[in-house]
DNA sequence: TCTTATGATGTGTCTTAATATATCTTTTCT
DNA sequence: AGAAAAGATATATTAAGACACATCATAAGA
C-alpha cells in the first residue's frame, strides 16, 4: 500500500502544474534533478523528507501533520485555498483537472 | 536548515507522549526500532516517508501538503483539535507541555 | 518533416536511512 | 540504595534514495 505517498506525490505533481512548471523548471528552482522529480511524481521512491519539504517551499506549500480528527475541517479550509479567487485563474483550474485525470502507478513494494 | 525536520520531528515525539506510549511501545505498533525512533524524534535521521507516514497512522496523525496561504486558518483548526475536550484529559496537557522542553539538537547537515 | 520541449527511463556511483543488536545513561519508581 | 523503565548511542550490515548523465518516447510547433 503506502497510498499515502501516492497522495503526496500527486500534491506535488499538481501544485507544480498549477505553478505553470516544467519538471526541468522546477528542477532548477528546487535544485534537484528532473530525472528525480519525475521518479518522485510517480511515486517510483520513497523520498527522504528533506525532498519533500524543498520541493514544497519552493512550491509554497507546507507539511504538516494533522490529528485525524481535525482532517476534515482543514480540508475544507485547503479546498477553499485551492479555488482560483480570481476569473483570470480560471486557467489554473483547466491545468489543475487536467492534472487529476493522471493516474498514479506507484510501484512501490506493499510493504504492509 | 531544514528546521522543518525539526518541526515534523517534534509533532511525532508529542505526539506519541501525548499518546502515552513510550519509544518502545510506538516501536512494536509501528514495527520500526526504538532506536531508530529516537534518531528520529532528535532529528539525527533524515528519515524517509514511509517511515513517518508509518508513525503518523500509529499516532492518528495525516501528512498533508497545505497552501501557505492556508496556513493560518488551518493551524487555528488543529490547535483546536488538539486542545483536551475532557477535564479527564488534563493529564495530556501536562505530558505534552514537559515534552515541549526538550530541545530538538537536528545534527543534520546545513543544506541550503 | 525536423526541431523543440517535456516527461519517463536506464546505469553507475555514492551516501545514508533502516535494520538488528547491544549497551549506556537517565529517570522513576519501591 | 537497587530495580525497572525509558531514551540515547554505538557498530556493522543491507537496502535504497539521490545524484550525474545520457537517452528514449511523445507531443507540439515551425
């Protein structure tokens, strides 16, 4: 399983293309190789958490642990951040969806 | 830096003292060893996310990515969520706030 | 078509997380 | 004090992330 990680991965992989950035791109601003990136967007590793958290300063997110009770307030929250404030980002949502049609694969072994 | 590995690394000890559970409990439940769970809440290892999103289910903890535009109104949520909502469950504050003296050391290479 | 941009994939190397195991220190009891 | 529990630390081994680098496939444009 490890679906979690699938999870994260796609957050990242969306938030990038939300940010109009090439993997290449992002690769530069982040300073780690877009062979990496894209093996990561996959979830082809299991990513050390000094990865994910530069991958999302530069893409201006934030991990944080919540308690499971306090998930579905916060994910309202998020989903309200998420929505374009402005009709000039009605393109973002076009990217945004077009980039939740991507299936993840995710090979990871099941452990557990 | 990485004061983010700081971050997450303390939300787990807490977490877990919170919980009641000593490293070695945690390290049966969650099926990684005490010592490594020591690294980890030192912030000695940068650990992998399989590992901290094996902690964080043990703990009731979710992983997750916030906009940082999100992130005030979304802290205020889990401050709230973690706030005890039985007079019984003083003994967690009490737990909680001797754990938040312990200074985090994060021996971690200064990278960036 | 040829080029260009993008993402995916392969290989070899180095580093280190994760493991098993043991031990040591510190704290907390009785 | 001594015993027990808890956390920190040491060592050796294994597994795999991260890297550099090249290349492939595909799609988009000229």
């Amino acid at each position: 399983m490890l679906e979690s990680i699938a999870y994260i991965a796609q957050q990242i992989k969306e938030a990038r293309e939300t940010k109009g950035l090439s993997q290449r791109a992002l690769s530069e601003k982040v300073g780690i190789p877009q062979s990496h990136i894209s093996r990561i967007e996959n979830g082809a590793v299991n990513l050390q958490l000094s990865s994910l958290i530069e991958l999302a300063r530069v893409l201006e997110l934030e991990l944080i642990l919540v308690p499971k009770e306090a998930q579905k307030a916060t994910g309202a929250i998020i989903r309200e951040a998420q929505r374009p404030k402005k009709k000039s980002d009605i393109h973002n949502q076009l990217v945004h969806s077009s980039a939740s049609k991507n299936r993840a694969k995710y090979q990871l072994d099941d452990e557990d």
